[in-house]
C-alpha cells in the first residue's frame, strides 16, 4: 500500500473515531463546560473551547504554542502555518485538507473564524502532531498526551575515549585512519588532549555524543567536528573545561557538505557547563543542514562567514553565546528562538550604508524657511512628476550580509540578555519577528535595530537601540503591547511599510483635509496609490460595510465640488443626527473601541497592509527624521510614549499617511513644525497641539499646567522644536490649559473639541497626512498666544 495513502486513511479513521466518541449529545455542552489537558496539565485559553458540528474547537494560537509550535497567520490566503523542529503543518479556513511536510491529508472538519477568532480542531491538530486524545463525554474533558516511545538507549552503553595527544581511541565503532577518527555507532565518547591537523567524523544512523573534557582540535583541510549522519549529536561541555575547535582557511576534503569548523548534516543539540571556542577560519563557526539547540555552556564563536547558522531552527535557551562573525552573527532558515540565557553578538562585515534621495537629503530636508522659491517649485515638480523619492537600503541584496540576528520564517525572543553590535541591521526577520521578553541592547552602525518584512509584535521586554538608521521598521504591522523601549535613530523611530516604488501621490494627495489645498505630501510607498491633485485614495487599512465594500474614513468624504470635507460633513443616521465614527464605537461595557478593522484578533485574522498601534508599553524614542513614520495608520490606545523628532525641516513627531488615532495613553511629542501632522479630531482622547514663536532648545522644558496652575505634564526636549503634541486622560473637556517651552508660556486654551491647537504655525510647509482645519470639532487658539 501507498506510504502516504495510509497516513490518509489513518488520519481520517482517527477523526471518525472521536466523532463516534463524542456523539450528538455533546453538541449541547456549552462552551465554557470543556475542559483540555496535556501531559496532565489543564490548558487555560483566553477563548473558551466549542463544540462545533460534533468537533472540539479550540483557539489556534493557545492550543499550537502549548504544543510547542511556531504558528503563523496569513490573512490574504486564510492560511494557518505551523512549524515544530522537522514538522510543518498549514491549513486553510474552510477547507477540510490539511498539509503536513508536503503531503496532503484529509479531514472532515476544517478551521474556522468565528467572532474574529480562528478556531481549529483539536483532534486534527494532535492526530498531525503525533499526541494521543481521548474524549471523556460524561465530564467533557479532552485528555492530551504525548506517547510514551520504546525509545532505544542502548546507544548510551556504548561509551569509549578519544586521545588526541596520542591519537588512540576505545569504544565499539570507532576507528583512527591519517588523524581522521570515525565513529561508525551510537555511543557517548569523552575527548581530550590536543591534535594540530586531524579530524572527528560522524558517521552512524544512531545517537552519538562527545564530551569535551579539555581538547583543542584544528583541522587545516576542513571541518573539525564533521556530523556527516547520525539520528542526533550531541556536544556536551564537561565542567571546569576548556576546549577549542579550529578549522583552516582552505577546506580541500572536496565535501561540498562541510560548511563550518562543526558541520551536522543532522539535528545537533550543545550543553554542558564548560567552555568551547570555535574557530570558523573558512566559513561558518557552527553549521547544521537541520536544528541546532544551545541549552546551556560558555560558547565563544569566531567566524569568517556566520557565527551559527541554522538551515532550520536556531533555538538559544541558556548558557552564554558569544559570537564575532564577518557575515550574520546567528542565522535561521526557519525559526530562531531565544527563550533564555546571555547572547552577545558583534558583526564587523563591510556593508553599504542606508542612502536615501529627497530634497535636501533624509533627515536634512531644509525648513520652507530656509529655501528659496526656485529651491520650493523644484520641490513641486519633482513630487508631482513622480522624482521625489527615499531610496531604501535592500535588506536581501547580494551585497554582504552582516546582521547581528537574522531568521527567515520567524524570529522569537521571549527572554535572555541580548546584545548587538552590528554594521548591518542588528535584529532582521524576513517574516515575522514576536518579542515578549528579555533585555535587548541593539546597536547597528549603518543600518536599523529591528528590521522586519512582516510583522513586528512586541508584547513585553526592555529594548534600547542605541545607535540605527530606523529602530524599529515593519513591512506591515508594528504592535506594542507593553515593555520598556528607548530608541535612538538617525532616521526614524518607527516605521511599518517601508518606502515604495509607488510615490505619485503629488501635492494635495493623501489624505489632506484642506479641500485639495497644495502642502499635502502625498500616499508614499503605499500600494494603489492613484496620482497627483488631491484625488481621495481609499486607505486599505480602513473597515469595510457590512455589503463588503470597503469604507471611508468620515474626514475622508469629498463634497460635491470635489474639495475633502472636514469631519462634521460626515454622514448622518436615519434620524439626521450625526453618525458616531466607525472608529468610535464602544465596546459592550462602554469603553473606546479600536476601530474595527485594528482589533487585533488571535493570529491577526484580522488586519490591513501597515500601520502602526500601541496598546501598552513605555517608549521613549530620539529620532533624526520623524519620530513614529506609519505609512497606513497610526493607533495610540495606551501607554507612555516620548518622542523627540528633527528640531526643523519637513519631518515630525508623528506622520502617517492614514488615520491618526489617539483613544488612550500619554504622549508627548517635540519636533519642528515642517510638517503640520496632528491626531485625527474624532480621537477618543483630547489633544493639544502647540506652536511656540521661538524655537525649542534641545535640554529646556516643557510644561503644562491646569487652571489652577497644577503641573500636569512636564518633560526635557532632547533636541528641541516649535511643535509640541500632547495627549492623556488628564486633559478635560471644558477645562482650561495652559502650555510653557523654554521658560515662556506659550499659549491657554479650553478643550472644547478633541483637538485643541494653541499658538500660530508659522509656515504651512510640506506636510503630510491629515492637516486639520478649523472646525467645529476643532478649537484653535491662535489669538491667545
């Protein structure tokens, strides 16, 4: 019978047997009655479990992280991928065909997405994972366990001795022929001594381990350790040992396999609490085709290419990694995963600095002030004939690659110390990068701290980026959802989408709210942007109607003249009042909602091409260009956010080529007034932003106190401005504020609507995003300055 065939017809007799199991009585159970365990631990999920047509349901993210799974949602295909070492597993919403390693199995139950979540049955799941289940109806339990293999030891039996200094072995197995020792069978061999040209090759389908017990070994002609087959290999570091691998500079083995001073053709695992240093003289330090684990030991890794290179996983769980590399520092085809210990990564490859191509140069953009009006209709041209453009560095080009941390499906930190010094980008994940723990110290001396072509979620940690172009860049979604970040860039703090090919939005683009008045700067680097002259793009991160068209933000409406209206035009209910942003919804218990389209539902089901929100997390970010770049959206839901953006010219605490949204939080931002970027007036939370008429010296004050002359904010600039933006729950409608810079007050003002300016911008400029205009929701208070 057909391998696969067989695995098919399991797979599927499997899922009958649990539906015979559970029956139709069970549809009744309600949800919160279910109750999951694995290994006899009882699974808690944010989402209770269901039964859905006789099957088990349970949230995708808990149940394959329980698991020990790396799990990933694609929201344009609807696809689930999950990876645990050698197994990979996608399934698709709505279909009952589920793909494991490249072969297709069929099921007759399939993922689903109810009230945004995704929900995915249980049994499926375990029966792809190789987990044993069992359903109790009478109390509505699921038991999960691990199967108990027969596993064969006999391997740990077979113990022996390699001497280098006399290059004499013991042990069955293992074999000596010109100062190449081979080990032929499973076994645990103990190596000492010192040899100056030789090498130990793996070659076995059993276990093999090598205790370094006080070696040097050099190889002048290749690897030298060679794991050219085995079912596992282990290093394991013996206490108050020091040991060193070195291989040469010129590999002549003519093994095109061996790639680094240790090359495994096959899972290696290291532990111990000894020392090692490795030597990569040619290529890598440490190389495997499959998975390398660190757990623990002392690990010092020189290499002319990669320190450690993973063509699967790279996973760093203790002990202290200390890694000097030419080319990338750690690298992972697949996952990387550090969930503890002491990481210390240098870089020293040659790699082309960040460039970029606008007017004046990026983050030298001269204030409108400062240019002549030649200087200001070359300007014009260029952005309306499409020639304004920033030139991004490529992170994929085949220039050298010297980045400190670098995966390609997913990059993990969920604790540990990490620190980076790099030429290149200090952390890099070609898909999606999750930090939720740890104390990061990042430092690129050419190129960004965090650079992501997908998305970037940080939940917890303490991150400083020290030195960067951009410290923080995702492709497409940037999440903070709580930790300590403090950023110091050249160019951007944050930034999610990049910059594109596509910049034809011309002035009076994007999404100006001065009825197609020049000063707009246009929908930069998003897709489907639609050219010059004020035409109203839709933005793709907004909601859609419930007919599935896509809708439009109330300040985004064009009046019939063609001009954008402001929000008070927006449309009305069916009583003629005026209709509540979709954005401004509350939730069932009263509090602001995100708008819907920004929840970020379980695995992201729920999303839009970029942007950026804050939910939690105290930021503080210094920033040569502007502070917080979306090119989507910006959301500010919570949290403590310090920005200090370019002191003059075109660039700004906060820009986006979206909404800007602030619901919660505190914020304060301080940046030249270049570009006339403020919250959208339908944000649930009040805003102040203030002119000064003298500029802002980086070390004065701001201040801004009651009408009792209470403090209620009060922050140093670092590089000062003549824009402040602050928000928080302390300023109340019908209250009146007064703000100081510099020692002089600046301007008071009642918070009549949710955006209160105070003081007089004293030249338009370039701006971008949304100019709000005088309105009724809008209360400017130039007069009192």
């Amino acid at each position: 019978m057909n391998i696969g065939l067989k695995k098919k017809m399991i797979s599927i007799a499997a899922v009958v047997a649990i539906t015979a199991t559970i029956g139709s009585g069970c549809v009744l159970a309600k949800s919160n009655d279910i109750t999951v365990t694995y290994d006899g631990e009882k699974i808690s999920f944010d989402v209770q479990p269901e039964i859905v047509d006789d099957r088990v349901m349970v949230p995708m993210r808990t149940i394959f992280e329980t698991f020990g799974a790396k799990v990933k949602w694609d929201s344009d295909t609807q696809t689930i991928t999950a990876k645990k070492k050698s197994k990979t597993i996608q399934m698709t919403i709505g279909s009952s065909d589920m793909i494991k390693n490249n072969e297709t199995y069929s099921f007759d139950v399939s993922p689903i997405i109810e009230d945004g979540r995704t929900l995915v049955p249980i049994r499926a799941i375990s029966d792809m994972l190789g987990l044993d289940v069992e359903w109790n109806e009478k109390n509505n339990t699921v038991t999960i366990t691990t199967p108990q293999d027969d596993e064969d030891e006999s391997w740990k039996n077979n113990t022996g001795t390699v001497d280098l200094d006399n290059v004499e072995v013991t042990g069955d197995g293992i074999s000596v022929s010109d100062n190449i020792i081979t080990i032929s069978k499973g076994g645990d061999f103990e190596v000492t001594g010192t040899l100056d040209d030789g090498q130990i090759v793996i070659d076995t389908e059993e276990k093999v381990k090598l205790r370094l017990s006080g070696m040097s070994l050099t190889n002048k002609n290749g690897s030298a350790v060679y794991v050219k087959n085995a079912e596992k290999a282990y290093i394991t570091l013996t206490d108050n040992t020091e040991n060193t691998l070195t291989d040469g500079e010129n590999y002549t083995s003519g093994d095109e396999n061996e790639k680094g001073c240790i090359t495994s053709r096959d899972n290696l695992e290291i532990k111990g609490s000894g020392l090692l240093t490795v030597n990569g003289n040619y290529n890598h330090g440490i190389f495997s085709s499959n998975s390398i684990e660190i757990g623990n030991g002392n690990i010092t890794v020189n290499a002319k290419n990669d320190g450690i290179h993973a063509n699967d996983t790279l996973a760093i769980s203790g002990g202290t990694v200390n890694v000097t590399a030419e080319g990338d520092g750690l690298q992972a085809e697949e996952i990387l995963d550090i969930s503890d210990g002491e990481v210390n990564v240098t870089t020293t490859g040659e790699v082309n600095a960040s460039t970029s191509n606008d007017f004046g140069g990026r983050g030298e953009m001269k204030d409108l002030s400062q240019m002549t009006d030649d200087e200001i209709q070359s300007m014009r041209e260029q952005m309306n004939n499409n020639q304004f453009t920033q030139t991004e560095e490529s992170d994929d080009s085949d220039d050298t690659s010297s980045k400190g941390i670098k995966a390609d499906w997913m990059l993990d930190i969920s604790g540990g110390e990490v620190t980076v010094n790099s030429t290149d980008h200090a952390i890099h994940c070609t898909s999606d990068i999750n930090i939720t723990g740890g104390t990061l110290n990042l430092s690129s001396e050419s190129k960004k701290g965090i650079s992501c072509h997908g998305d970037v979620t940080i939940d917890d940690g303490d991150i400083t980026i020290t030195k960067s172009t951009e410290g923080i860049e995702s492709k497409e979604i940037l999440t903070i959802n709580g930790g300590n970040i403090d950023i110091t860039a050249s160019d951007d703090g944050f930034n999610s989408g990049g910059t594109g090919a596509n910049q034809n939005g011309g002035f009076g683009g994007g999404t100006n709210m001065q009825g197609g008045q020049q000063g707009g700067r246009g929908q930069i680097g998003r897709r489907n942007s639609n050219g010059q002259g004020g035409n109203q793009m839709t933005p793709p991160e907004m909601p859609s109607d419930q007919n599935g068209g896509q809708m439009i933000p109330p300040e985004m409406s064009n009046g019939q003249d063609g001009n954008q209206m402001t929000p008070p035009d927006m449309s009305s209910d069916q009583n003629g009042s005026q209709m509540t942003p979709p954005d401004m919804s509350s939730d069932q218990n009263g509090g602001q909602m995100t708008p819907p389209n920004m929840q970020q539902a379980e695995g992201n089901e729920q999303d839009s091409e970029h942007h950026i929100q804050i939910n939690d997390g105290n930021i503080k970010i210094v920033a040569d260009a502007d502070g917080i770049d979306s090119n989507g959206s910006l959301f500010i839901n919570g949290g403590t956010v310090t920005v200090d953006a370019q002191a003059t010219g075109a660039e700004s605490a906060f820009d986006t080529d979206g909404a800007f949204i602030v619901n919660g939080g505190t914020i304060i931002g301080v940046s030249g007034s270049g570009m006339d970027e403020s919250p959208n007036s339908y944000s649930a939370q009040n805003v102040i932003l203030a002119y000064t008429t003298s500029q802002i010296s980086a070390g004065d004050e701001v201040k801004i106190t009651d009408s009792n002359g209470k403090t209620i904010a009060e922050y140093t600039a670092v590089k000062g401005g003549s824009k402040i933006v602050y928000s928080s729950d302390k300023l109340k409608t019908g209250e009146t504020y007064t703000v100081y810079a510099s020692g002089e007050e600046v301007g008071s003002a009642e918070i009549e609507s949710s955006i209160t300016k105070i003081g007089t911008k004293s030249n338009s400029g370039f701006g971008g995003g949304h100019r709000q205009k005088t309105a009724d929701n809008t209360t400017d208070t130039s007069a009192t300055n």
